[in-house]
C-alpha cells in the first residue's frame, strides 16, 4: 500500500564524553582528550540539527529515531531549549529505539514542567513518546526487572501495519509474550486529532444525498477530537426569491371581497337579463298586428 517508514540514526556517544575521552586508560594512551572532549561535544550539537531536520522533512507514515543510550541518559537534551520528548512527540515520531542496558523494556517518556523526563514502564499515556529497549540479545542480564517484571535473552520485533504497530517480546527460548498494539502518532501523541477521510457525495434522492466518512487511520476513535464532516445534507436546486408579505389576517379579506364581487355581478347580470325581458315583453303587446282577416 503507501505505508511508508522513515528511520533516523543518532550518535549518542556524546552522553558520557569521559569514557572515551579519558577514563578509559587506552583513550589516554592514544587520542587527545582535549580534542575528543570537542568532537563529542559538537557531535551532540549536530545530531540535534539533524534529527530536529529530518523528522520536520520527513512525511512517512511511521517515523522511528534510534541511539544507543536510552532517552533518560540524554541529559543535555533535557532542557528548555532542547527537550528530546517534546521534539519527538512535536515531530510524530513513532518510537525511540535503544539499546545499552542490558535488559528488554518498554517506557512511556512525558515532558515535564522544566525539560525534565519522566517514565513509566509499561505505562501508557495520552501524548507520551513511546521508548522501546532491547538490551537482551547480549552480554550480562542486568538486574533490572524488564519488561512486565521479565528479563528473559531475545529481542523485540515490532510488526508496522498501515495503522498501528504491534510490539512483541520474544526470548531466546521462543516464547512470545502478549503483543503490544500501539495506536498512530495522531491519536497516541496528539489527542486523538487523526484527519478524517471523505469520498465524493452520491445523487440527490428525495432531497438528500450521502457520503462516506472514515477515519484516516482506521479506527474512529483515533479521529474522535478531530470534527467530523458531516456524512448526509439536504440537496436540490436553490430555493426561489420570496414572495411579498401577505396581508395581516392571512389572506381572509381577500378572499370576502372576491365572493362579495362575484355575488354583485352575478345579481346585476339577473336584473339586467329581467328588465330586458319586461322591455320585450311590452313592445310586443304595443306592435300592430301585420295581416288582419277579415
């Protein structure tokens, strides 16, 4: 179909510059710290710059950005002017794919008052960007608890469909856990505001005519702040110009004076239709006869 992916790869090795840039014995060894301390640091910079850019261009239907570190290791990117949560939920970002830790998650970041990030695993909010770690594919599992309160070996898959995406949790045994529906960026970030979609109006038929209306990415509900077009109107050609006022009694003089009239004429026709008659009557008896006989 026309579902479309956008993927966005950031470096964020920036987040702890003095591990590479002089703790770590061999940096000191073989680089100069002083320089990797700069390059990382505007490393940071343009990453921002860039993934600020792309995601703005970018019209694909599902928008993914993944780094290394999580976002709550992002801390520069957690102030007033830069605020990694509010860039990805601005932008329609999907979701942020990351890594490190070794253990599998799944968080649910929201902008707070003052840049700072807030989450809570497994727990999904209206307008919270969507984090997805997968750190068990590997290495030492860590401690943490994971995902669901599991922290098996494996890897997430995450099915795309043109309106939703489905995140599954599978071990190195196997086992699927209950997958995770994840509604567009529209209804999940933005209130449910998706755009609805119109097809043209059939005929007119006793004065009304119809069309379809259905939410652009599938479900009502991801429309439902979103104003609905109306689906039927009245139709027919346009109404004629008004008539002049009537009288104030409704028409009932009119109609009096009408009869009235028709009641003289007839009654004037029948005095005239008499008197013609009478007239005729007496020229008659006064007209000398034409043959008398004798």
């Amino acid at each position: 179909g026309n579902t479309t992916i956008d993927l966005f790869a950031i470096d964020t090795n920036w987040v702890k510059i003095e591990e590479p840039c002089g703790l770590q014995p061999s940096s000191r060894l073989h680089c100069d710290t002083n320089k990797c301390r700069a390059f990382l640091n505007n490393l940071g910079g343009e990453s921002w710059q860039s993934l600020e850019r792309g995601l703005a261009q970018s019209d694909a239907t599902w928008k993914f950005v993944f780094g290394h570190h999580p976002i709550s290791f992002l801390g520069n990117w957690h102030g007033r002017e830069k605020n990694i949560i509010g860039l990805l939920a601005r932008l329609n970002a999907s979701a942020y794919l990351t890594g490190h830790e070794h253990s599998n998650h799944l968080r649910w970041y929201t902008q707070k008052p003052g840049g700072q990030a807030g989450f809570d695993n497994g727990d999904q909010r209206p307008g919270a960007v969507m984090e997805i770690q997968s750190g068990g594919a590997g290495g030492a599992i860590s401690d943490n608890p994971g995902y669901r309160g599991l922290n098996p070996y494996g890897f997430v898959a995450v099915k795309v469909t043109p309106n939703e995406l489905e995140v599954t949790y599978v071990s190195d045994q196997g086992k699927y856990m209950e997958p995770f529906v994840v509604p567009p960026p529209c209804a999940q970030l933005h209130n449910s505001t998706c755009a609805w979609t119109t097809k043209p109006w059939s005929n007119c038929v006793e004065g009304k005519r119809q069309r379809l209306v259905k939410c652009s990415r599938g479900h009502s509900a991801y429309c439902a702040n979103n104003e609905e077009p109306a689906a039927e109107e009245s139709c027919g050609g346009p109404p004629g110009p008004p008539g002049p006022p009537g009288p104030p009694d409704g028409g009932r003089g009119h109609v009096g004076l009408v009869i009235a009239i028709v009641a003289f004429v007839c009654v004037a026709a029948a005095a005239a239709a008499a008197l013609f008659y009478w007239h005729r009557r007496r020229t008659s008896s006064r007209r000398p006869p034409l043959l008398e006989v004798g």
